[in-house]
C-alpha cells in the first residue's frame, strides 16, 4: 500500500510551515522492543540477580503493566501482529519463514554467507503501523530487527514507511552479534533500497571459532549508536516515530568484554561455559550467566540514555515511550532461565503458547499524561498498538481508512488502550485474546481468566485467576468453556498456505 506523507496532501493555500506547526501538538512516540526477554527478566518484575537501575526507574514514572502479550511466542510473527494490527490467526507471517535457504553463497574475506537473507514479508497491501503514522505527518525512524520481508521483497523498511533503517533485515542474521554485514537504508544518504553495509574489521575474522572474539564491530552497540544519531536529530518541529527494536538478550550471549561484563563475572564466579552450535551461528560463550544478565544491564543503559536524550532536548514532556520483549525467554545459546527464575513464575518459554511464552514486561512513560508508579492489569496485546497509536494522534476510524479494498475482508483485532494510559474510565476489553503458532503446534485463547491452550488439537482449559502457571488442566469439568472458545478458534482461524496448525476437534 502506497502512502503519500499527509504534509504534502494540505491544499495549496497552506504552507509547509504552517502545517509543521500544526503537527508540533502531536506526541512523539519511542517504541522500544527488545528480543526475548521473559517477563521476570526486570528489576520491577520482580528478578533479583540482575540490574536495571534505568528500566526499573521508567517504570517508577510510568504505567507498568502485568497482563500484556505478544502477538506470538516467537520473533517474525510477534512482529507482524505489532505491525499489522491482527492477530496470528489473521496476519499472514505467522512464523519465521526463512529466504536465505537453497541461495547462492558470497565471501566476506574467507567468510561464506548468503546472498539473500530474511524472513516471509508482510502483505504488501495491509497497511502497516509506520505506513500510517509516515502519512500523518510523522518522520519515522527503525533501528535493530526488521524480520518483515527478506532481501528484494516488496515487504522491506524502505517500502514500508521507514526514513531510517539500521539493523538486521534478517532475524538469523542477528544470531550473530559481530556479523559480516547489517543493513541500512537512509533517505538523508540518498539510498533508494535497502543496502548492505560491510563490517570491514569484523570479516578479516571468521564468524565462528576462537578468533571470532577478534572482532570489533559489535552490532548491539552500533545499532544503539545510530538510534541516538536519529533522535539526537529531532527538534521538536516535526513529530517522530522510532521504533528501536534491539536484540538484546537474544543469543548468542557475546559480549564487548567491559565493566558491565566483568562486574557479573565477579558475581557469577562459579559460572559455565557453553560449546557452541554453530549451524545457528551460536559461537561457544564462557560465563554464560554473567554473559546473559550483562546483555539485560546493557540494554538498560541504552534505555537510560534515551530517556536522558529526550530530557535534554526538551522533547521528554511531548515523547510517549513504550519498552516490551517480543516474546517470552528461550533457552538457546546456552541461555539458563531456570537460573534466573525470569520467567516470572510463569509457565512455558518461547514458542509456547502458555503464558511464560506470551506474556512479556510492558511499561509506558509520558511524562504529565501517563499517571506515575501506577501498575495496570488490563488486558493487551501486539495487535492493539496500531488502534492506541491512530487514536492519540487523533486518527479517527482507520479500519475504514486504511483497509485494503482489494479483498473481502481486511482484518484490523485490535482495541486502543489509550484511554488506559490516559486514565479515563471507558476502556473498552477484549472478549478474548487470540495466539497461533505452526512451529510447535499450539493454538492459544483467553477469555476473561480462563485460558484454553491447544497442542496438536487437543485442548487444556486453566483458570489463571487461580493458577497462574497452568498446572491443572480443568478442561474436563467445564466442557462447555472449553465448546465456547473452540467457537473463538474455528471463527478466527483463517486457513495459511505456510503456517498450518491442528484446530481443536469438537
């Protein structure tokens, strides 16, 4: 879907300049999303071992909420669900469909890699969040993993309504944390497309072994340096949208060997080591412990300095700022959650649809507008960003707005929690929430505090309410809860040529 930047819409008789000004009243929006971390993984959820002074104190002057969700319990279809506005039972990336299988190979100095990299891409005709918010009137900026269309595809940053991209395009790719290669596309660098920008010291090393600690160019660091440079660049005449989606913590747990590290090596001096795997590119890590919770410390200092950022440009007041995980915590790389408890008591881990897979941290700050230290139980998910965004920057029915004509039916699932963050009492609810996920098999719903989970057709019915990590299974006692949310299932189910999942039998 093609958009054209709302500025250039206004009548003649309207200057630039009187449109920017116009436009000033409206909120900046910060959408931070880091890369599965559990909800238990933060200070102000509740873990112990590890610190994060900055995260803890957003929360401390924010919304912190208990009961949100992702779209999916993994990375491309929890994604889609943000971007889209629909859930996986809807949007068409329903899983990491890989592009960079059966491509020819290209040499990073004697480093082989792929010549086409990324994942299924979002329809090209269901409009997408920065698509809308790039139509009215914002700059947009995106920075980390895109994971919404491989390399070429009609689906990439530069198509969707991004100014400025820097990251990965390919969620594989990101396993590597000192890669051969991010990518980038700029409008201010006159790129007309994505393009690939070569990590020239990091190639004259190989991607896997002992020598690949030789490299410099550290990915989670450059990524957050050029998040900086673009909202360092905001002044405040035009609103902006950034979404700084970093990969922190997912593995592989490498790291810069600095302060951060060393001080959790003192803490965890009893630590182990991880062999490596490298077909995932997963390079073998010592003091795996400490090299997880190093990666959470880091990525709390990143959120520190863009909240000192907005303060010192006078830009905080205006600047709504989401942080969240896409998914649950995961055991790859040498990833320990049972150590750390992160999944906050929570059962299941990525790729499950119980509630450790799906409910992730999720705190809102705006200073003056969101009510601080209040903690928040209502029910969210991914797919309700894209209706709170259009309603507070005062975008009125944008189902009937933006859907794509060309079909039937365009599905939007989402309902706007801005009244929440706003403090007014007409929040609407769900009736239900709604997860599917082909990898595993599973098929998950809730309906007020029951929540029914399906694996491989068959389903289990838990009362969170009074068992929060999903240990007894009630399906038996109360058939006719479970018949009701088969209803939801058969009725939100759409068929997918690539993501297939076994529906419940009645």
């Amino acid at each position: 879907m093609k958009l054209t930047n709302s500025l250039l819409l206004v009548g003649g008789g309207l200057s630039f300049m009187a449109s920017a000004a116009a436009q000033q009243t409206k909120p900046n929006i910060i959408y931070i999303m880091c890369d599965d971390m559990g909800y238990g993984d933060l200070g102000c959820y509740g873990q112990p071992f590890i610190h994060t002074p900055y995260i803890d104190q957003m929360a401390a002057e924010g919304m912190r909420f208990t009961q949100a969700y992702a779209g999916s319990p993994v990375s491309a279809p929890s994604r889609a669900s943000l971007m889209t506005g629909q859930h996986s039972g809807h949007t068409v990336v329903r899983g990491n469909k890989e592009y960079w299988r059966n491509v020819p190979i290209v040499m990073y100095g004697k480093n082989e890699d792929f010549s086409r990299v990324g994942q299924h891409p979002y329809d090209p005709d269901h409009i997408i969040i920065p698509e809308i918010m790039k139509d009215n009137g914002y700059t947009t900026g995106m920075f980390g993993k895109w994971a919404g269309g491989y390399e070429g595809s009609a689906s990439t940053p530069d198509k969707r309504g991004i100014d400025e991209f820097y990251g990965y395009i390919c969620q594989f790719q990101a396993h590597l944390y000192y890669p051969n290669f991010l990518n980038r596309y700029s409008k201010a660098l006159g790129d007309t497309g994505v393009v690939r920008v070569v990590m020239d010291e990091n190639i004259k090393y190989p991607m896997y072994g002992k020598d690949y600690l030789k490299r410099t160019r550290y990915s989670a660091d450059l990524i957050h340096q050029k998040a900086m440079e673009w909202l360092d660049k905001q002044e405040g005449k035009q609103p902006f949208f950034g979404i700084f989606t970093y990969t922190l913590p997912h593995a592989e747990l490498i790291q810069p060997e600095d302060s951060i590290l060393n001080g959790y090596k003192k803490e965890f001096f009893w630590d182990r080591t991880w062999g490596g795997q490298e077909p995932s590119r997963y390079n073998p890590s010592d003091h795996v412990h400490a090299q997880f919770a190093g990666m959470i410390t880091r990525l709390d200092k990143y959120v520190g300095q863009i909240l000192n950022k907005l303060k010192e440009k006078g830009l905080d007041e205006n600047t709504l700022v989401i942080f969240t995980s896409d998914n649950g915590p995961h055991e790859e790389g040498g990833a320990d959650p049972t150590f750390f408890g992160r999944d906050g008591k929570l059962k299941g881990l990525k790729r499950q649809c119980y509630e450790g897979g799906i409910r992730i941290p999720f705190i809102a700050r705006w200073p003056k507008t969101v009510q601080a230290g209040v903690t928040n139980d209502h029910q969210l998910a991914f797919y309700d960003i894209m209706p709170t965004f259009c309603e507070l920057i005062g975008v009125r029915n944008y189902q009937k707005k933006y859907r794509n004509k060309k079909i039937k039916e365009d599905y939007f699932d989402g309902i706007s929690f801005a009244p929440t963050l706003l403090g007014k009492s007409d929040q609407i609810k769900h009736d239900f929430l709604y997860w599917e996920f082909h990898e595993t098999n599973q098929i998950g719903v809730r309906m007020g505090d029951w929540k029914l989970v399906v694996k491989e057709g068959i389903p289990e019915l838990y009362n969170l309410a009074e068992d929060i990590h999903e240990d007894n299974n009630v399906a038996a006692t109360y058939p006719v809860i479970v018949s009701k949310m088969i209803e939801i299932i058969d009725r939100e189910h759409t068929p997918s040529e690539y993501f297939s999942v076994t529906l419940p039998k009645r």
